[in-house]
C-alpha cells in the first residue's frame, strides 16, 4: 500500500477512507490505485512511498548526449528602403 503525507492548511476528513479525519503532518495509507489522485494535490499531499512499479506520468527524460528539441520560428525579415532623393539632406 502507498503512503502520502497530509501537507494541506488545516485537518480534513477523507470519505474515501471511511471519513478519517486526517491532521497536518499525518502519514497516511492510500490504495496503490489512487496514489496518483492524492499526490497530483501538490499542495496538499506529498509523497512517502509509491506503489510498486509506479511510474510518474511527466517523467520521459531525455536520451544522454541529445538536446531536448526546440523548435524556433523562422527570423523576420524586413526590408529598409531609401529616402526619396531631397529628403533629409
């Protein structure tokens, strides 16, 4: 079973764990199925243990030695025309 810690503001009561009420700091047991439902709270639930096998779904690094690829628009050209003969002389 994965366990999640309580970071939030103030107590809460999960009904999904029977309506226990959960206080700041509290270590907590979550089924392995819904760990990623209490960590994506980033801001009220932090991780302690994950599931085994658990795999964060932004974490695709990048193959060693390639650069991540990065697209850039094309560079805008302009065009500069010359003053009309007389003017600013």
């Amino acid at each position: 079973m994965a366990r999640v810690r309580f970071i939030g503001p103030e107590p809460v009561t999960v009904p999904e764990l029977g309506d226990r009420a959960v206080e700041l700091d509290e270590v907590i047991d979550v089924p392995d199925e819904r760990f990623g439902g209490y960590v994506c709270q980033a801001g009220t639930w932090e991780p302690v243990a994950e599931p085994p096998d658990w795999v964060w779904p932004d974490a695709s690094p990048e193959p060693e030695g390639q650069p991540e690829s990065v697209q850039h628009a094309p560079a805008k050209k302009t065009t500069v025309k010359a003053a009309p003969k007389g003017v600013g002389d």
